[in-house]
C-alpha cells in the first residue's frame, strides 16, 4: 500500500516565495508561514476555530498568577532525522526565535525565561501575565526543531522537524514526503508534494505550470493564474483570512512630529484609499483588527478630510510593501488626487524580504498587508514594529501603552476586546493608520483535492489533503 | 306515627353534610395531589434536560479559558452562569488550584441537583486538565407542587362552600316536602287545599299515590262493612228460604206447576245467591290480598238461560202487552263462569229491558255460538238510551231511566264478564229500543263436573 503510493507521481503544491527555504526564524511571509507548518511542529496547537489545543506538549499548568506555564511534552514524537524529540529541544527552538529577532519574537516578548527540567517537562517564565502567549506560542514559526540544529541551506534537507512532512531536494526541485516518523504516518493520503515557487520576488506572478494545489491564495495570486491555461479545471473556494491592509504615518518620515502635516497626508490616504477601495470593490477594512477577531471595530469612523488651496506642493514618500497594492495602484491617479492635497508622491517599493531595510528608507506613510498569524488581537498589533521599526509602546505614545499593557495582560476577555477595540480606535482619531481593504485568501486546486475540513484553517495542514 | 321524623331528616342532611362532602373533598385532593405530582415529574424531566444542555455548554465554553491559563475569563463565564436562578453553585477546580469554590448552597439538599464532569486537554479525554460541577436548585419544583395544592385546596373549599350552600338550599325544600309527605301518613288523607304544589316530581308524585291508596283503602273498608252486612242479610235468609222451600213441596198439588217452578227456581236462586255472598266474604277474609276468587267452573248457558227466561217470561204475565221470546242454538254449550252470577246478570239486563218497554213491547233474548264464543242477546223496542248516556253507562255509577237505579247492575255486570275473559256491548237508539250482547268465551272442558246451581235448575225444570 505504501509503496504504491510512494511509486504515484507527487502532487505539485503551490505557491512558494523565491526566498524559501530559509531559516524559520526569518520567514515573514504567510505563504512561507504555511510550509513550515507542514514541516514543524509548534508546541501547542489550534484548531479550526482558534481555539488552543495540545501540540507538542500535551497539557499544562499556569502558577504564580499566570507568570509560569509548567509543560508536559509528548514523549511519542520523533524528529526526521531520528533523534527523539524532548524538552530541551522547544526550549532551544523558543528562545532561537526569540533571539533571532523573528517575526514572532514580537509576540514572545514577555518570556523571560525557559527551562526544561526534564525530557518531557518545559517551564516557560514570563516576565507579565500574557493572555496571547499560548497563542502566539502555536505559530508555524515557533514550530520545534532539534536542540543545536542551524540552517544549512546546502543542505538536502535543511529543515529538521517531527511534522508530518520532511522537505527533501531532489534534483533542482524542493519535495515535500510524508515523515514515516510521525504519528499515523500510513493514513496521509497525499505521500510527495513537489512545490511550485512564485515566478517573481514580488509573490505577484505565478509559475506557467499549475499546481494540484493551492492554499493561501490571495487576489493577485488568482488573477494570475486565471491567465494559465488549465485554470478552468481547478476549482476555488474561500479560505478563511486574517488579513488585511492599512497604511501607517511612518515614524522615520521626515514629517512625523508634524500634526498638521500628518493631518493632510493622512487625509489624502483615507481619500485614495477609499475611492481605490470603490473603484475596485474591495471590502474596505475597518481599523488594525481585523473583522472576526476579537477587539475589531465593527465600522469605519474616518475623519473628516478637508481640502484647501496649496500654493505649492510639498514631497510625500509613500512606502508600498510587496505586491498587494500594485493592482490599487493601477487602477487610481494617486498623483493627481495628491496634487489636490499640496502633495508630490515618491513611491516606494519594498519587497517583504527587506522589511528590515524600511527605515531606512524614510518613508512618510507605509502601506503594508498582514495576518496576526493567529486568531488574537495581539497577533496584529505586536507585529507592527516590523512595519514601523520603532517600539509600539513609543510609537503610540506613554497614554496608550498603558493601556495596551492592561489589554495584554486582561483576563477578562471582554474587557480585553473592548480595550483593543479602543487602542484601535485611537489610531484612527489620531490619523497614525488608514485601514485599507481585507485581503480575501482562496484555496484553488484539483477538484478531487478540496475539502471543507482543509478550508478551515489559518495555515492549511497538507496531510489532511485527500487525493479522492 | 310518621315515617320521616324531624330528628331523622337532619341525619340525612348529616349524611350527605358530613360524609358526601368529606368524601368529595378527600376524592379531589386525591386527584389534585397526582395531578401536582404529574406536573411535577414532567416539569423536573423538563427542567433536567435544559440544566444538562445548560452544563454541556459551560463545561465548552469555561474549557478554552482554562487552557489558555485565562482563569479569572473562567471566573467571571461561571459567575455569568451563576446569575440564572435556577443554579446554586459553580465548581471549577483546574490540575493547580481551585478556580471557583461552592462556599454555601443556597438551598436544603432536597432540591439540589449535581452535575460535574473532567475536563481534558484533547478531545480524546487523554490529558486531564480540570474539574466542573454546577448544582441547580430545583426546590422551586417542590414548592410548585405545594403551591399547587394549595391553589386547588381554595378550589375545593370554595366547592365545598357551594355544595353545603347548594345541599342546605335543597334539603330544605326536600324538609318542607317531606314534612308535608308526612302530614299526609300521619292523617292518612290528603287536604287538597291546604297540600303546597309540590316542586319535587317524585314527591308529588308519592303524594298521589299515596292519596289514592288512601281513597282505595277507604273504599275497600267500606266495600267489606257493606259485605259484612249482606252476610248477616244472607245467613237470616238461609232459614226462612228453607222453610219456604220445604212449605212449597208441601203445597206441590194445590200449585200451577209452572208457578211451582217459577217459586220453587226462585227460592233456589235466593238460596244460591245467600250462599255466594256467605262463600264470597269467606274467600275475601282467606284471600291475603283480600281478592275474591274468581270460581272456573263450566256450566250449560243453554239451561241457566232457559230457567231465567221462564222466571221472567211468568213475571210478564202481568203485563200482557209485554212478550219475551227467547231463542237458543246453544244446547251442550259451557261458559266457564258462575252460574249464579251468570243469572244475576241476565236477570238484571232482561229487567233492564222490561224497564224500558215499560208497559208493552217485544224482548227477544237469543242465544249464539260465534266462533269460541257464545253470543246472548237481549233485545228490547223500548224507549232506548241517548247517545250521551250511552258513552258512560258501563263505567261505575253510570244509570238510565229507573228512578232507584245507582248504575251498580251493569257495572259489576261488566266487571264479572271481563274477569272471565267476556265482553259486553250495548247499542241503542231513542225511541228504536238496545240491544245488551255479552260475548263469553266457550269452556273446553267438558269433563269436570258441572255446576251444583245448573243441576239444582234441571231439577227445578224437570219438577
């Protein structure tokens, strides 16, 4: 039986950014997101509704307050290269993200300590109570991998894990083959995927040749593959998405201690970013939160946008991160709505691999698309200091750090909605963000290959993929 | 001397006061109580059903805040819960401490109900990681059934008000009406005037009844004294009737022969009728209810006939404008009745007929066979009877022209016909003349021995 599979030709998986492989702790992009997850295993886990549920470790305690988490970890797991999986392997694993400075750390940054007493018993300390820190611990980012391990891009197997899939080069293509290792092994059903990469760095045009399957598939990514023959045969239903985009008064820009001029430039945003929205029908988004979890506003509250004479016009940088905005762009004379605001655009554009280089750049608003990676209000706000390279709590001001302290660490998880829900707000009153438009996600692929139970999740898990 | 006195009626006021009532009473709280408790056991299986709905659902939703360490989140979902009304207390215990405490029930351990569950980690129930139990009060269930009865104990107080109002308002009535039920035993008649119309048919209908029994018993006392005397009258007679018989065969030579018989015929029959009188009043003082018996013996219609025709046709020779013929095709035909009585009844019918021809006219009585029964007709040309008369002239009392006449003849002569199974007709016209049938039934057996009276006549005929 297996051995019949494994004889069958791997199903073609798509799409993988340029920049895959590469070390876990430096992955940001959701398409890279989900591969990992296929490959790692992250120490708790959530299901479909975002619910926490056991992952590596098995069960756990919260003391002294919710200040310590005690672990129990599974003892059945082994790695792919047959090392048994234990405690101090997470421990390497966590504290590796969080010194990497990867895009999780931001949510991790209330750990202070790790410890793994045992081979089965991890202790993780935080240095404040931390409502999100489960969550943010079930990341495909934070999936576990061996104590002492480093990425070896050379390597045909650079990523070491006890997920269900091992990535393996064969030739000049990247596989991914079921881990004999893991639990039920014999039950997936699709042995071998073959991953199909973007054809740009941009993650805007797909490969000539069509994969069997496709999740995380954005608008442009569609539009896309519209245009390749053989799309007729695929089929396209909507995945659940966290995503969305918003555009931010950049803290490097040149401008961002003036009110006024963050007034007006903040004010020909809402202006293009509406008329864009409109004239595209996207669904605008409603602050940093985005619909369906927890702390979103439920409608947008914009401020009223005024226009005056200007004499002369003044340089705007508008920072556009990766390929989301290009078909915004394309359909709006933002240069001349600009021109009614005393403003000359610079536009710049950043590829998501250079996120790093931002503020650098000096941006005066930066216009970027993101998923909070999980389904919690701080997935989205923690995640902002990529964009913004400077401190949240700095960037907000000593006012409203306060209070984003308090929602982090609420209990009350109403009281914690309604206090985000108010972060959000303010934002938006003090014209910091422009909500921008949610970015819908599709799974397209054969249509043997789709079913309801693979839709439901965030990041999509392969082994559940049945070839019917 | 009353069936029904004053003390005795109360006793049944008393029965139904003190028995029916309590009765009613018991039978109804019996019934109001199973109902309570039906309503009780269906609204408890209700009520079981939504708490465990309601526990399923908190153990889901205080499970995720418990794995997310999020215990005050747990806190503040039981507390939410514990607002319902219904839930006394809330238990969360999680594997490192006790989350939520059940301090003091709100209620006695009677109503409570427990529910708890583990909870686990995975939905396989493989990692434990805590506790719940929710105990609902449902002693309100309880009350309800009190609360209940007590609703219907009002109910049945207040029947219990209107069936000892409704009985109290009907046995008085029932009181006056026996009282005057009473009246009526206790003076063994009935003042018509002063007796109330009666509101209770069937009381009115026993005071009816008892009226006629009364009217009934007067009559037959007076029916008995009026026999009494006719005894004494026939036992007198006995003697002087012997002596006139005994003086007639003396005189037997000196004596028309046809006049001899005609005496001697009569003093038989005064001696017969004297003996039925004596055997009457003998038989009605032996009859317990006091019913004379009626005597089935055959005797020859043709004979008994011939023997009164005689007597009369001799009695009209005083009156030579007056005939009587008589014509008979009834020899050896029997009647089953007394020939006495037989006799009596043509005698007063044939001088019913002379009566109205008075001075001069025709009798014809004649004598059939029609069918089974034997037919005797007793024709007269007389002055006849108006119709109006005729209507009512069997019935008791009724009369028709004799001055002394209280209409007694033909109505026992009807009486005795019908009790032997006979009939009697009468048809007339004024100024044409009546005709008098009597249809009797002939006797079958011909084997008993005929009447003493009929062989006495055959001697008297043969003489």
């Amino acid at each position: 039986m297996t051995s019949t599979l494994s004889a069958a030709s791997p199903k073609k998986y798509g799409y993988v950014p340029p920049t895959f492989p590469r070390d876990p702790a430096e992955v940001n992009q959701f398409a890279e997101h989900i591969v990992l997850g296929q490959i790692l295993e992250p120490m708790v886990d959530t299901d479909k509704l975002g619910n926490v549920t056991p992952g590596l470790a098995e069960s756990w305690t919260f003391e002294d307050k919710g200040l310590t988490i005690k672990f129990k970890i599974r003892k059945d797991r082994v790695f792919s290269n047959g090392k048994k999986l234990e405690a101090k392997d997470i421990k390497y694993t966590i504290d590796r993200v969080i010194q990497k400075k990867s895009q999780s750390s931001n949510f991790l940054g209330s750990i202070s300590s790790i410890e793994a007493p045992g081979s089965d018993s991890l202790i993780i300390r935080l240095r404040e109570p931390n409502v999100s820190i489960l969550k943010a611990l079930s990341r495909d980012q934070a999936g576990v991998v061996p104590i002492d391990w480093n990425f070896d891009k050379e390597s045909s197997e650079p990523l070491i894990g006890s997920g269900p899939y091992r990535l393996l080069k064969k030739g000049t293509n990247w596989n991914l083959e079921v881990n004999g290792k893991f639990p039920k092994a014999s039950d997936i059903s699709i042995r071998e995927w073959k991953l199909v990469f973007f054809a740009d760095h941009d993650l805007n045009v797909p490969a000539i040749g069509l994969p069997d399957y496709v999740p995380g598939a954005t608008l442009s990514t569609k539009t896309g593959m519209q245009k390749v023959s053989g799309f007729e045969k695929l089929k396209t239903v909507s995945q659940i998405s966290y995503a969305q985009t918003s555009a931010w008064w950049h803290p490097h820009g040149a401008h961002f201690n003036s009110a006024e001029m963050r007034s007006r430039a903040m004010g020909l945003i809402e202006e293009i970013l509406a008329k864009g929205c409109k004239k595209l029908e996207l669904e605008r988004a409603t602050g940093v939160i985005p619909k369906g979890v927890a702390g979103h506003l439920a409608v947008t509250d914009a401020p009223k946008v005024t226009h005056k004479k200007y004499e002369k016009t003044e340089p705007l940088r508008l920072a556009f991160v990766g390929a989301t905005f290009d078909d915004f762009l394309k359909g709006n004379d933002v240069q001349a709505i600009a021109k009614e605001h005393g403003f000359q655009i610079e536009i710049i554009k950043v590829s998501p691999s250079e996120m790093g280089k931002v503020a650098e750049k000096k941006p005066d608003v930066i216009f970027a698309g993101w998923a909070g990676g999980f389904n919690d209000p701080e997935g989205f706000i923690a995640l902002l200091p990529t964009f913004l390279g400077k401190d949240f709590g700095t960037y907000i001001g000593p006012a409203m750090a306060e209070k984003y302290k308090r929602a982090r660490q609420e209990e009350n998880w109403t009281v914690r909605s309604e206090l985000f829900q108010q972060i959000n707000a303010q934002l938006r009153k003090d014209q910091l963000m422009v909500p921008g438009w949610r970015i819908p996600f599709y799974i397209i692929g054969q249509t043997n290959m789709i079913s309801e139970e693979a839709t439901f999740r965030y990041t999509p898990r392969l082994h559940l993929v049945k070839d019917l | 001397m009353g069936i029904f006195r004053k003390s005795q009626t109360r006793s049944i006021q008393i029965y139904f006061l003190r028995i029916f009532i309590p009765i009613v009473l018991l039978v109804s709280t019996a019934i109001s109580g199973l109902l309570a408790w039906n309503d009780y056991q269906v609204n408890k299986a209700s009520r079981l059903d939504s708490q465990k709905l309601t526990f399923e659902t908190f153990a889901a939703v205080v499970r995720q805040p418990l794995i997310q360490g999020s215990l005050i989140e747990a806190r503040i979902r039981a507390n939410e819960l514990a607002q319902n009304s219904q839930i006394s207390c809330i238990e969360i215990k999680s594997i490192s401490e006790t989350i939520q405490s059940c301090n003091k029930l709100k209620t006695s351990s009677s109503g409570l109900h427990r529910m708890d569950t583990d909870l686990y980690f995975s939905d396989d129930a493989s990692n434990w990681m805590g506790h719940i139990s929710i105990t609902f009060d449902n002693s309100d269930l309880i009350a309800g059934i009190w609360k209940n009865v007590g609703k219907n104990a009002i109910g049945l107080v207040l029947l219990a008000v209107i069936l000892f109002a409704g009985l109290s308002i009907g046995f008085s009535r029932i009181r006056i009406e026996l009282n005057e039920l009473m009246k009526i035993l206790e003076t063994q008649t009935s003042d018509k005037k002063r007796t109330p119309k009666f509101k209770i048919s069937e009381f009115s209908s026993l005071a009816q009844n008892l009226s006629y029994q009364f009217e009934v018993s007067k009559a037959a006392a007076e029916a008995k004294a009026a026999l009494d005397v006719a005894r004494q009258v026939a036992h007198d007679i006995r003697s002087p009737i012997v002596s006139l018989q005994v003086a007639l065969n003396a005189a037997q030579v000196q004596l028309d022969p046809t006049i001899k018989g005609v005496l001697n015929h009569s003093a038989q029959r005064i001696s017969d009728i004297a003996n039925e009188v004596i055997s009457q009043y003998t038989a009605s003082n032996k009859s317990s209810e006091g019913q004379v018996t009626i005597q089935k013996l055959p005797m020859s219609v043709d004979l008994a006939l011939n023997e009164m025709v005689a007597e009369k046709i001799l009695m009209c020779r005083q009156t030579p404008q007056v005939s009587m013929h008589t014509k008979s095709n009834v020899e050896d035909t029997f009647v089953e009745m007394q020939v006495s009585d037989f006799k009596r009844i043509i005698s007063n019918l044939i001088d019913n007929a002379l009566y109205a021809v008075s001075e001069r006219g025709n009798i014809d009585v004649n004598c059939t066979r029609i069918a089974n029964e034997c037919c005797i007709s007793i024709l007269d040309n007389g002055s006849g009877i108006s119709e109006a008369v005729l209507k009512t002239i069997l019935e008791k009392g009724g009369s028709f022209g004799k001055p002394n006449g209280k209409g007694l003849g033909l109505q026992w002569a009807k009486k005795t016909i019908e009790k032997h199974n006979g009939r009697i007709l009468i048809s007339s016209q004024e100024g044409i003349g009546t005709e008098v049938r009597i249809f009797l039934p002939m006797s079958m057996n011909r084997n008993v021995k005929v009447q003493t009276g009929v062989q006495l006549s055959l001697a008297a005929k043969e003489a």
